[in-house]
C-alpha cells in the first residue's frame, strides 16, 4: 500500500504475514516490542520509524534487516 505519507520513501510492503514476520524479529532481537512491531494500516513509515529507534538503525537497515528475515 502506498500512502502520500511514504511517498518519496522506498516503498514498504510486507511479503507474507506480518505476524509471523515479527515473531521473528523480536527472536533476533529481544529489545523489540509488541508495541514496536504492530503495523497499522497507512502507518508503515511510523512502524519502521519505532523500529529503527530501538535497534538505532535508519530505515535502509531495518528494511534490509526485514528482508533478510523473510529470505531465512
């Protein structure tokens, strides 16, 4: 879904459940919480932001961190 919000930002689109997607990152990272990781629709760009802020990584690491979770 792309928002006026993230326009401009790389588009962020989650490849199968997201659920299950944070499972696995509050595994690999147990700073995480479930308050990080709940994704409402329209407020992806927020999500990745209070991700970011916990793991202190900038958007590009957290998405690549994402993908490298949905290739595991």
């Amino acid at each position: 879904m792309d928002t006026n919000q993230n326009k401009g930002d790389k588009f962020f689109k989650t490849p199968g459940a997201w659920n299950e997607q944070a499972k696995q990152l509050k595994e690999k990272f147990s700073i995480l919480t479930d308050q990080d990781l709940k994704l409402e629709e329209g407020k992806e760009r927020e999500m990745l932001e209070r991700i970011g802020n916990r793991l202190r990584k900038n958007r590009e690491e957290v998405l690549n961190i994402i993908k490298e979770i949905n290739l595991s």
